[in-house]
C-alpha cells in the first residue's frame, strides 16, 4: 500500500516564493535571518519631518541618512527649522561655509549666499590661458551647500560626510590650474556626482 507524502512538493498558487528565508537542516526546516545593511545604506527613509522631529530625547537611529535635498533646504529657509542646528544662516555666503579660493587662485566664487547656492544661482569662474571663463556651477552651489548643511546638521551617525571633508573635497579645486574649460568643469562635475547620491530626502 503506498503511503501519501503530507508535505506538499509547491506551495500553494498564490504563495509567495522566498527561499533566502527558511531552509532544510536534517529534514527540519529552520528560520534564516538576511544579513543587514551596512550602515547608511538604507538611504531615503529620514523625511524632513523625520529630521525635524529628530533632537536628543527622540534621536534618529544610527546609520539611517538623513541627507537633505537642497530645494528641501530651501523650504526650510526662514523657517528656524534645522538652519540654526548648522550655525549657518540662509545669508551665509557661500564661500564663507564651503572655503574661499584665496586671490592667488585661478577661481573665483561669486558673493552669492548659501540661499542662492541651494537654489542654483552660484557663479564660479576660472582663469583659463589667461581669458576667464563662466563656467556652469548651478548644479555643484546646489549640492555642496546642501551637503555643507546636511553635514553640520546630521553627521557622523546620519550623514557620511562632516563638513571638514567637504571642505576638503572642494579645496583643491581653487589650487588647480585647468588646461581648458572642459577640464575646469569636470572638477566641478566631479564633486557634483559625489555628493548628490546623499542629499537625496525630502
């Protein structure tokens, strides 16, 4: 007389199929727990609001980014929201927060504020075989302001980057001497794409 088998061979249409969390040991089968993330990778879960509410008594847990857009930024200008938690102010310019390239330098940085920088309007020009040259600096204001904020506002345990490093990031571009206006702007581009994947949440 044949004996039924109990266990079904598939799981029943409709079930959901997900092999990484059980397996067989000796015929038994047992729970398998996923390894975790590393830390900041779960990028994109701290809102603002999250950001807001976030302080000392209701801390945001480790390793979650907190990294802000900079229209984000620019929302909460005026505000007295997170500005005052970066010791910087919407007027701030932006050389003062991010380092000015010194009168030796072949670049220049407008006297747009850091306000201005967020919303594109940063001007960055750079002496190139002794003729000045405009160069597109919108979406580098944008992004290094913001991560100049994120930086003084969340770091180290919900941002990647302090505001030394980004300074540090930027500074040797005022000592470089580009041979033309596409090299120029790489430097820019360069720092760009960098700190854009962490300013990422609105």
């Amino acid at each position: 007389m044949a004996v039924k088998d109990d266990l079904p061979t598939s799981p029943p249409q409709g079930a959901p199929r997900n092999p990484g969390r059980r397996m067989l040991l000796g015929g038994i089968p047992i729970a398998v727990t996923l390894a975790s993330k590393p830390a900041l990778a779960s990028v994109g879960q701290c809102s603002v609001s999250n950001a807001l509410s976030g302080n000392l008594s209701h801390p945001i847990p480790a390793g979650i980014n907190c990294g802000l857009t900079p229209s984000s930024w620019v929302s909460l200008a005026g505000t007295n929201q997170l500005w005052p938690r970066t010791a910087m102010y919407p007027q701030t310019t932006f050389s003062t927060a991010c380092g000015s390239p010194g009168m030796s330098s072949n670049w220049t940085i407008g006297a747009q504020s850091m306000l201005a920088a967020l919303q594109g309007s940063l001007v960055i020009t750079c002496k190139i075989k002794g003729n000045k040259t405009t160069l597109n600096a919108g979406l580098f204001g944008e992004q290094v302001a913001a991560s100049l904020l994120n930086a003084a506002a969340f770091s180290p345990n919900n941002y990647t980057k302090t505001l030394s490093q980004i300074q540090a990031m930027v500074s040797p571009i005022w000592l470089s001497s580009p041979n033309s206006s596409s090299q120029a702007q790489s430097s820019l581009d360069s720092v760009t794409t960098q700190l854009a994947p962490l300013n990422i949440n609105s």
